[in-house]
C-alpha cells in the first residue's frame, strides 16, 4: 500500500511538494487552514526568479546602516522592539552577512536558483496554467549612472559564473520599452530569463487543482498538534486528527512555533511585505515587471492592476501592519511612472519567511524519524517552490537529489 503523507502548508512550497509526492505514486494529504495559495505565496511580486542568484545579506557596511538607521528608507525598515524579539537569530544573519560567509553562500543559494524556470515549467504544463506565465523578462530601472555600472559588473559577474542572462538597455531603449516611464528612469537591466506570473495566487492554486486531478487530498483545517506517532505522526486539527507515515512541514513563516515546539533550534525570522494594486493612470499599464532599484520597491503588471510591493520590514509576524513604508514607495513610484488610483481600502501584507543564512532548510528533521522540512525560503520561496517539490520527493525516495543537498540540511545551524 502507497505511504500516506501529511504535508502541512499550501503556499507555494508546500502545494509543490505534495504535486510531487503525488506524482510519484504516494497517497498526500495536503492541509491549510486557508485555500491553497492565500499567504504569502499569494501576496508577492510574482516573479520567477532565474537571475537571484544572491540572496540579501544584512547590510554590513558603516554608511549602509547609517542611510538605514533614521527608518526612512523605503527599501528596508524596522520596528526596535521586533529588533530585541528577534535578536538572536538576526545576530546570526549578521554574522552570516560578512564577506567572506556569504560569498560561500552565494554559490550554494545559485545551485538551486539555477532550476527555477524549468521546475515550474515542468508543473505550469502538467497544469495547463501556461496563460499565467510570462517569458519576457523584468527591469532593475536605475536613477544615476554610477550605480547602473556598479550593478552591470555585478551582472556581468553572474552571467559567467551562474548563467544569468541579461541585456544592458539605455535610456532611449528603455523609453521604447516602457514608455510610461519618466525621466528618472536612465537606463535598465533587463533581465531576460527570468520570468513572471500575472496571478501569483491563482499559479498555486492551479498547481493544486492539478494536484487534486491527480489523486490528492486537500484539507482545510488548522493545525494544533504534531506528534510522533509510532513509526508516524499524529496531527490535530481544529476539524479532527489525521494520521500519516510521514510528515512534512511546509509552513512558510508560521515554522519557527512548530519548530520550538519539537525541540528545534533554527535562527528563523520574517521579513515582512506590503502590496498595493493601481489603475494605470489614463489607461496606460507597464509592458513588464519594473524595479526602482535605487528607491528599493517593484511595480508588476497583474491581472488585478499595478501591483506595487515594498522591500523589507524587520517586525514579528502577528505585530499590526504600519504603513508609511508602502506610502513611501507610493510616492517614489509616481515619479518614475504613470500610477493611478488605489483599487484596495488597504494594503495586502505579508511575511518572508528567513533563515539566518540566507538558505531555505530542505529536507529531513535531524531529530525525528519520517518527519521533513521544506520552509524559509526568504524572497524567493514563490520561484522556489516547485525545485523543492521535486527534491523533496527525490530525497524521501532515497534517490540522489538534483542537487547537493548538504547547504540545506536542518542541522547545519
Ligand atoms: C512583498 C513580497 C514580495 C515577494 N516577491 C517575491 C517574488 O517576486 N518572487 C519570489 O520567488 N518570492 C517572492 N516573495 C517571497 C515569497 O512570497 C515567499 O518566499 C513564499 O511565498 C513562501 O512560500 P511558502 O509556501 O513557504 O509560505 P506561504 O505561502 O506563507 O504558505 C504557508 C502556508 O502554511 C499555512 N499554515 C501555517 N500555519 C498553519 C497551521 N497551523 N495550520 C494550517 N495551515 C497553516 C498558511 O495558511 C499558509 O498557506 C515575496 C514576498 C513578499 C512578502
């Protein structure tokens, strides 16, 4: 008889996890309390990214945290208290942030980036979602020439070292591209395989109805309580108990409670997230995704409207949202581009799941038997997803993974 496997959680993560497990002849039962794809796999930019190859280190250097000090800055905040809440573990992403700790990290990061494109291609076809991708790329738009350069080295360094493609777009290029854009806009990086998603939330749900076509098992239900079980696990919910083999926790930012709870000691925080969606003024929309790279926002073209979404605000997960760091994205966006009117009473808000190194943990919980992990996948869990679907399965198959699984290990901290 099939194994029965619990997998907890159906963001992005999670439902790619289960599709995969289901493929590959396991009995899945995926469970959320909400309808898949309703989180933070729902809120975000969208896009599936082939060129983020580093992750965001903490900024290290002295004028850096000065600009970032006086919290003003739209790209990154913080409120002080979440600062002492979460002060161990972002001790750890400090020190993972130096030079020389992070450039081993960039490669391992790279290594499961690298698949991104072809592992939800591999799903959007099985799911008949292909009408939600795009092919064509992003922006990083730039305001001044200096920085421009400093990034096209950096890319160009990428390009060899990861295969990131990409193509350097002055400002009469760019005006031909996006001719919405204002003046500020003096040149960009087009990222070219890269790609977006115009309904982020309705990829992962069509991931899971795909999943559902399958021969899964979707419950919406609240999880209280995991317990080993035996050989298993035993887990309650608020609309009864299930039993199963195997489980897998795929939680996204709501892991670090379970996490304690089972005796685990994982440097884990959130980064939280806003967005906004906008009429294009007079009509007029965005051709792709455009990313004010100097100001530290993005403005995605969406089936709902301009979605703009913030950069990061270092708070704890459940803290009421606070919303002068959208506000100011607001106002930098309308200087660069034609951005109309709010189509929401109030903004989306969201959290990104992170570890102190930057990496997701992928794989088996170092303490329990037929128990996984697949969370922390910080700014990129969206273009992650199905890549940690497929290793998942590879790794509870005892097959050899995709790729070297050691950076993601659970007890590496
Ligand atoms: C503003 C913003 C922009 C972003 N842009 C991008 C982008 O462009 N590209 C990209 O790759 N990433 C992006 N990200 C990051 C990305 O959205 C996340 O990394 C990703 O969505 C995490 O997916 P997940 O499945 O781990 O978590 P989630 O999508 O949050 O899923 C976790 C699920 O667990 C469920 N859950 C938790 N606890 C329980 C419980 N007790 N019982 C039942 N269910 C439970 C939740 O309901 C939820 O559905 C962005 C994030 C933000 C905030």
């Amino acid at each position: 008889m099939a194994r029965h496997t619990l997998v907890l959680g159906a963001g992005m993560v999670g439902v790619s996890i289960a599709w995969h497990l289901r493929s590959r002849g396991r009995d899945v039962t995926l469970i959320d309390r909400r309808e898949p794809g309703r989180e933070t796999s729902y809120g975000n930019a969208g896009l599936i990214q082939r060129e983020a190859v580093k992750p965001h280190p903490f900024p290290r250097d002295l004028a850096e945290l000065w600009r970032v000090l006086p919290n003003r800055s739209i790209d990154i905040r913080y409120r002080t208290g979440a600062m002492f809440a979460e002060a161990h573990p972002l001790w750890q992403y400090w020190r993972y942030s130096a030079p020389k700790s992070f450039a081993r990290i960039v490669p391992e990061y790279a290594s499961l980036i690298a698949h991104c494109t072809a592992e939800h291609e591999a799903m959007f076809t099985a799911a008949g979602a292909e009408h939600l991708i795009r092919r064509d790329g992003w922006l990083q738009v730039f305001r001044s020439e200096d920085v421009f350069e400093d990034e096209l080295v950096q890319a160009a360094e990428f390009r060899e070292r990861f295969g990131v493609t990409f193509e350097q777009i002055d400002a009469e290029r760019l005006r031909q591209m996006e001719p919405g854009l204002s003046e500020h806009a003096i040149g960009a990086i087009h990222w070219t395989n890269a790609w977006s998603v115009t309904d982020p939330g309705g990829l992962v749900q069509a991931y899971a109805d795909d999943f559902v076509a399958r021969g899964g098992r979707i419950e919406q239900a609240e999880a209280q309580a995991m317990t080993p079980n035996g050989q298993g696990w035993h887990l309650s919910t608020d609309r009864g108990d299930y039993a199963a083999d195997e489980l897998v926790l795929a939680t996204g930012p709501w892991s670090p409670s379970w996490l304690k709870t089972l005796g685990y000691e994982v440097p884990m925080f959130v980064m939280r997230g806003y967005h906004m969606h906008y009429e294009g003024a007079d009509g007029a929309g965005l051709n792709y995704g455009v990313m004010d790279f100097e100001k530290g926002y993005l403005v995605t073209p969406k089936r709902a409207g301009l979605r703009l979404t913030t950069g990061a605000e270092l708070n704890t997960i459940d803290a009421p949202p606070r919303f002068g760091q959208l506000e100011a994205a607001e106002q930098a966006a309308r200087e660069l581009l034609a951005l109309g009117q709010r189509k929401e009473a109030e903004p989306w808000k969201g959290a990104r799941p992170c570890l102190a190194d930057m990496k997701p943990i992928i794989g088996a919980a170092h303490r329990h038997d037929n128990l996984w992990f697949a969370f922390g996948h910080g700014h990129q869990g969206f273009t992650l997803g199905p890549t940690t679907g497929r290793l998942i399965g590879e790794l509870m198959d005892g097959e050899t993974p995709l790729v070297d699984m050691a950076p993601f290990r659970s007890d590496r901290f």
